[in-house]
C-alpha cells in the first residue's frame, strides 16, 4: 500500500504538492469512496482510482527478480547522486526494491508494485527463509559456529538461524551459508561480527521460493508464472495474476 498522493504523482497526474490538494478538495475517489485526507494509502495496483470522476490508468503489476551487484544502494533514489538499483531496471511501471541490501551485499532482490506482496514479504509473520552465502578467509572453529547457530542478541532481540553450515571451499576461501526469517538492517553482517567471523563477501541467494540461480550479475528478469504462483502460495495470497507474469 502506498500514501495516495504519491501514486498520483508517480501516475503523472500531477505534482505531490498539486496531488495533496486534489485529495484536499475531495476531487480524488478510492474504490468508490471520496478521500480528503492525506494519510490515505491505496493499492496501486489494485485500487480503482478516479480524479474528478476519471478513472486513474492502472498499472500492470510486475514482479522482477535483480541480481544486484555490489556499490549500488537499495532505494528508488539517492540524494547524493550514487548508483541505485533503480539505475539497473527501467521499465514503465513504477516498481520499488522489498526490503534492502547493504551497499557491499550483492544477490536477489525482488522488485514489484504489489504492495500486498511487498508488505507480506517483509512482515515476520510469513516466515519467508533467506539464504546468504558468507565468504571468509578461513574456516572458523566449531565451537564458534555452535555459538552463531545457538543465536546471538541484535539491538536486544535474541535471533537464531533457521541454518549455519559451511557450504564449501574455494579458492578466494570458505564459504557459510546462512539461513534467516528476519529482516533488520545489517542483520547477517551483525551476527558475524557478534561471534568474530570476519566478512569477506555477502550474497543473498534465496527469498522463501525464489532463487538467483542462474541471473547474473546486474541482470534481472519476471518472476516466471510458476514462481510467483509458489510465492503467492507462500504469503498465503491465492493465485499469480497470468496478466503480470511472461
């Protein structure tokens, strides 16, 4: 769900400023109803919009998996002016990343218009597993890898791993896979320092259903039909729109 006013603007409609008071002078319905307040959030995807009784185009909804490189920032715009992702998927329709990698972590990140979707992936309560690989130097003793998947204490929340296993050794060195539910900021790279794992490389390779498996890097494509279908499934939101998937 997003503020009304900011669909306006991005719909072309009409500044925010100019939006705000659209919605101010009651010229703005959602779903049938007048809005005046500036608070109201719409679907943009699936809310039925009219100003001054036009009917607001609606989006196609897109869902797009990215397979994000290091240095670019994870939000839809930087005030000073550095690399974002959006820099990397320009399309149309207006689509915002769910959720954020750091800077220096590359991997999967889903980009869509679904705010249903968005919110759900996001929220603790759908329990979508997330896979990082760590690349470290060396391989970290056992007694340590017992103490991460005991769980360690971020900003006073006691966290334990779904999974901690060293997945294999390379030539650059080992490399741990991660698995977690939650979502804070730095929350992996966090739980390395906690028990002195130093982080050479951090990649996201899996979000609940969907995987970055064969995307390189900086690539992104549609989430096919049958992983949106597995995703919707797994969020509990019925089944894939076909008109939003190739």
């Amino acid at each position: 769900m997003e503020r009304l006013q900011r669909i306006l603007a991005a719909r072309g409609v009409a500044s925010r400023r100019a939006a705000e008071e659209l919605i101010t002078a009651g010229r703005v319905s959602v779903d049938g109803n007048v809005v005046t307040e500036l608070g109201t959030r719409a679907d943009p995807v699936r809310s039925t919009i009219r100003v001054d009784g036009k009917l607001l185009k609606t989006q196609r909804p897109r869902y797009i998996l990215l397979n994000k490189p290091r240095g670019y920032i994870t939000t839809t715009k930087d005030e000073r002016d550095r690399r974002t992702v959006m820099d990397l998927v320009q399309i149309p329709e207006r689509v915002y990343p769910v959720g954020r990698l750091d800077r220096d972590t590359e991997g999967l990140l889903l980009l869509t218009n679904d705010g249903d979707v968005a919110n759900r992936v996001m929220h603790p309560r759908y329990g979508l597993d997330k896979e990082y690989h760590v690349l470290t130097l060396s391989r970290p003793a056992d007694a340590v890898l017992q103490r991460l998947r005991n769980g360690v204490t971020i900003e006073g929340k006691r966290v334990v791993p779904e999974e901690v296993r060293i997945q294999r050794e390379t030539t650059e060195g080992l490399i741990l896979k991660v698995v977690v539910h939650e979502g804070m900021h730095h929350l992996v790279r966090r739980m390395m320092e906690e028990v002195g794992i130093p982080v050479e490389r951090l990649r996201r390779v899996r979000l609940g259903p969907l995987s970055v498996t064969g995307i390189q890097s900086g690539i992104w494509r549609e989430l096919t039909h049958g992983e949106l279908t597995t995703l919707l499934e797994a969020l509990r939101l019925g089944q894939a729109n076909e008109s939003g998937v190739d």
